[in-house]
C-alpha cells in the first residue's frame, strides 16, 4: 500500500510512525509549513531548529512533497504520477476538494483529535478542556467539501485529567492517532471497514480563540473558569493576570484553587509571598486561586515589583 501523508507538527509525526508500524510504504510526505512559509525561511529553520517531525522525516529518509496547495494541479497531477493508495491528513488548514481526496485508489482520510461529531475545528485539545469534558478523543474519517465532517472508520476516547493542559492531551492523542492509524491499515487489509455517517444533531464546530481569553478576569471568571482557560490555552498562549496596567504571567503548573473567602469580593489580592513569586486572588465564585512561579511581563525583577505594589488584605 502506498501512503501520502498532510500534517503538521506532532500529529504529522506520529500519522508517520504508524504508517510505518503497519508495514505500508510512505511515497512521499506534504508539511503543511510548504503551503505557507516563504521556501528560504522554511529551509533555514529546518536547518537550524528542526522540529522533531522534521528530524524524523530526515531520519527516515523519507520523501517531502514541496507545493503551495494540496489543491494544485501539480499536486493532483504527482499522486495520479505516484499511484497512491491512501492519503492521510493530520492538521490541515486548507480544505481539500474533490479533485483531490477522489485520487487515492483506496480513500483520502483525515486524523481528527475528537470525538466527532463534537467539536469539529482547529483545535480540540483547547476546546475540549475548555468547556470542562471528562472525555476528549481520535477520529479516522473520510474527507470530504466541509471540515471534519465525512464518515467516520476508526474512533477511540481519551480521558481528560483533572490537572491536564492542551499539551498532555495533545501528547497522549497523537500517540493513540499513531496507534489508530496502525489498525487502521491493518484492517484495510484484512476486513471490510463500514464507514459511519456523523449525526448532524450532535455536531459542535469551534474557530480559533480570539486571543481575549489570555486575560484572566476575576470579577467575572469562577475558579473553574479561570482554571480550564489556564490549563487549555498551554501551550499555544499564556495567560495574564494583570495589576496596575501591568502584566503577571501565570506558569500553567504553579496555581491551585484554596477555598472559599466570602468575606472578600472578587479581584482582591488576599495574600503573598515574594519568596515563592506568588499571590492569591479571589474569584467571582469567592473561591480563591494562588498562583505561583509568577513572572512581571517586560520587568526583571517580579519578586520586588509584588512586595512594593501588590496590595494585600489579610
């Protein structure tokens, strides 16, 4: 079986390895970063600062596909030249047509971090943690003219943790997409796969996060909301409590929630503690959250900027 694959990034990765761990030949490998980086600036950070996908596609000696669109004549045109069996898409921007996902011999499908038909769009891994799911997951569905919408093959559910962030749920899905595309392949070689049709009334389509939610607002935030917007935007954003038209940056790792102090309002500073560069704040819920390991956007010394303006009621 001949396998193309489009991705990015991790996923990209680890579509490669379970490609491999199938025993299928990878004819050639489509980064999305060809369709919308300028060629020299692409090559000088792929000599420099590889990505670990990068190292791998060198590593395995694999061949790269280098156009602007999957959506090309040109590319069309290579995968008809290259009698490809199967493409598999892994974050993908573009939105494939038809004159492209009909070439492959067998079907061009698409690796999607959900559990569809939930939470279609850009990023799951953010999403699904921000609207505080038990459970996230990874879908094998056929493309077709709308985004993460075609039929689904192959589908598994991953937990989501209590104290996970987008970047351990995005490291335990791409390793389950590695092992799923694996078994993937292995049934179109053993068994007839029965695509099933996503139920409409279920679906959930998220865009990209304008950016605002990197604000923490205490006054109109609970404990939980600013806990899940914390963990969900690492590691794509980080996210600022702001002071006196400065801003605090929140380490992800380093904020527990502390209880309940009725006799405070929100978006009052309770305690600190120049020693471990941390303070505790009151929520719209009058829950309290401490953040530690703070860091003053743009000002060297955090430490002395929160003992001399930070004010504190005991």
């Amino acid at each position: 079986m001949r396998v193309v694959v489009l991705g990015k990034g991790l996923m990209l990765a680890n579509i490669i390895l379970g490609v491999i761990d199938a025993g299928a030949e990878i004819a050639g490998v489509f980064r999305y970063e060809q369709t919308c980086t300028p060629a020299l600036k692409l090559l000088f950070e792929d000599f420099f600062k590889p990505a670990p996908e990068v190292t791998l596609i060198k590593k395995l000696k694999l061949k790269q596909i280098r156009m602007k669109s999957a959506n090309s004549e040109y590319f069309q045109r290579l995968m008809v030249t290259m009698n490809v069996d199967l493409i598999i898409v892994g974050t993908w921007k573009e939105c494939i047509t038809p004159q492209t996902y009909n070439i492959p011999t067998i079907a061009t499908v698409n690796v999607h971090p959900s559990l569809l038909p939930k939470y279609r769009g850009p990023n799951p891994y953010m999403q699904t943690i921000l609207h505080g799911e038990e459970f996230s997951g990874i879908s094998i569905h056929l493309m077709n003219d709308k985004f993460d919408s075609g039929a689904i093959l192959k589908q598994e559910k991953i937990r989501i943790f209590e104290n996970d962030t987008s970047k351990e749920l995005r490291e335990r899905t791409v390793r389950k997409a590695r092992e799923l595309v694996t078994e993937f392949i292995n049934d179109l070689n053993e068994k007839i796969l029965t695509p099933v049709n996503q139920d409409e009334k279920y679906s959930t389509y998220f865009p990209n996060i304008s950016g605002e939610e990197m604000m923490l607002d205490f006054t109109i935030q609970t404990s939980d909301e600013i806990s899940r917007t914390i963990r969900a935007l690492h590691p794509f954003l980080p996210c600022y409590i702001t002071y006196k038209d400065d801003f605090f940056t929140v380490d992800p790792y380093n904020f527990k929630i502390v209880g309940t102090t009725k006799q405070y309002p929100p978006n009052i500073v309770i305690e600190k503690d120049f020693a471990t560069r941390s303070i505790t704040v009151v929520c719209k819920d009058l829950k309290a959250i401490r953040f530690s390991n703070l860091k003053l956007y743009k000002k060297k010394n955090t430490k002395q900027y929160i003992k001399k303006y930070v004010d504190v009621i005991r």
